[in-house]
C-alpha cells in the first residue's frame, strides 16, 4: 500500500513538473510571436490570437497575390514570345524580300550596260561606213573630169552619196530612239526596285528593332535569360547595296554615246 502510494505521488510530481514546463514553453512561445508581431511581451491571449489570425490572413493574401502575378507573368511570356516569333517570320522574309529586290537591281543593270554596249558597236559601225563613203567620193571626184558626162556622173553619184547620207542619219536615229526608249523603261523599272528597295529596308530596320525591344522585355520575365533567341544582326552591307546604287546611277556621267546630239557630220 505504501509503495502504491510512492507511485502515486512520483507520478503527480511527474505531471506537475510536465505541465510546469509546458506553460513555460507555452509562455515562451507566446513572448515570441508578440515579439515577431510587434506586440507588448504582457498582450493577453485574445490580443495575441487577434494578431496572429491578421498575420495570417495577409500571408494568405500574400500568397494569392504572389500566384496571380505569376499566373500573369506566365500569360505575359507567352504573349511576349507570340510576338517575337511573328517579329522573327517577317524579319526573315524582309531578309529574303530584300536580298531578291538586290539580285533584281543588279540584273537591270546588267542588262542595261550590255543594250548601251551593243548601241555603242552599232553606232559606231554606222560612222564607219559613212566615213568610208566619204572617202570613196572623194576618189570619185579626183578621179572624174569635168566634162559634162564626168558632171553627170559626179551629180548621179552625189545623189546616191546623199541618199545612202539619208539612210545612214535615219538608221542612226532610230537607233538612237530605240535606245533612248529602251533607257527610259529600264530607268523606270530601276526606279520602282529602288522605290520597292527603300521600303524593304524600312520595314527590316522596323522589325529589326521591335524584335530587340521585344528581347529586352522578355529577359526579366524569364529564368534563363539566355534561352531567349538571339535577334539576327543588321545586315548593313546588304542594305547599303539596295540604298546606295540609285544614288550612285544619279551621279554617273551621261556617256557620250548616249547624248541626243551626236550625230555624224553630214557634207554640205
């Protein structure tokens, strides 16, 4: 019976000593969280609770402020990088819009330096032919006397001399308008690439530049900035070829072959 009641008392000590320390880790623990709270170390339970439900609450609030902000960033990347891709599409096909608008203008000009060539051969065969017919009337006019039949011979032969002249000046015309027009179409099909030229470039300089504002804007809202595509570089060769040539064909010096007055002398 003694030892029952030693039992006894050693687990009644037992269970004081326990909830001694447990309102002392209770207390303990109160003081904390005023303290992280900001609240007097001697608030009252209710004043404790009422604090620590309002804490709670803001982190709640905190939490579904942090989500939706994330849910927006999300939708915002996504829409961002939409935009790129399309930025991207039509940066390529500027790219290849202008690098065949370049091959169209060297092919023009190409092509018109071999029509002025090919003027300039004929043109210049003409003057031959007129110079060796000058020279063959001069043999006939040395040669010849001037009797009446020699007259005759010398009026027949100037004739024919004046007409083949005729012929020559009208051959020589209609080469000449033939390639004043073939300058005019080719000037005009110049000046539409070069027009089509200056607008491609616009428009690859435009997206060039949206692509990079768009690159910058998606770097913070992503983790790893450098899985970002890297936006081309200007090409800026290419685009002063399409620039520079109209400019430079403005500046060039008319060539002599191709100036209306010349014309081969006619004898009087």
């Amino acid at each position: 019976m003694a030892q029952e009641e030693n039992v006894s008392q050693a687990q009644q000590d037992l269970q004081l000593k326990v909830w001694k320390e447990l309102a002392i880790s209770k207390q303990i623990l109160m003081r904390a969280a005023a303290e992280a709270l900001k609240l007097d170390p001697e608030c009252t339970q209710d004043e404790l609770k009422e604090a620590l439900e309002g804490a709670l609450k803001k982190v709640a609030k905190a939490d579904a402020d942090l989500f939706n902000a994330k849910e927006e960033a999300k939708a915002a990347i996504a829409s961002l990088e939409k935009k790129l891709a399309t930025s991207e599409q039509a940066l390529s096909i500027a790219q290849k819009d202008a690098a065949e608008s370049k091959a169209a203008h060297d092919g023009v000009v190409q092509q018109m330096a071999n029509q002025r060539a090919a003027a300039s051969m004929e043109l210049q065969k003409v003057k031959d032919r007129l110079n060796e017919q000058e020279k063959a009337l001069k043999a006939i006019n040395t040669a010849l006397a001037d009797t009446p039949a020699n007259v005759l011979k010398k009026m027949n032969a100037l004739k024919k001399q004046k007409q083949e002249e005729a012929n020559a000046r009208r051959e020589i015309e209609s080469a000449l308008n033939t390639l004043r027009s073939e300058k005019r179409t080719q000037d005009q099909k110049l000046s539409e690439l070069q027009r089509n030229g200056e607008s491609l470039v616009s428009r690859y300089r435009e997206l060039h530049e949206l692509s990079s504002k768009l690159q910058e804007q998606l770097r913070p809202l992503v983790e790893d900035a450098k899985s970002l595509p890297e936006v081309p570089a200007l090409d800026t060769k290419l685009l002063e070829a399409i620039e520079q040539p109209a400019e430079a064909n403005a500046k060039r010096p008319a060539r002599q072959n191709d100036r209306p007055n010349d014309r081969p002398n006619a004898r009087p």
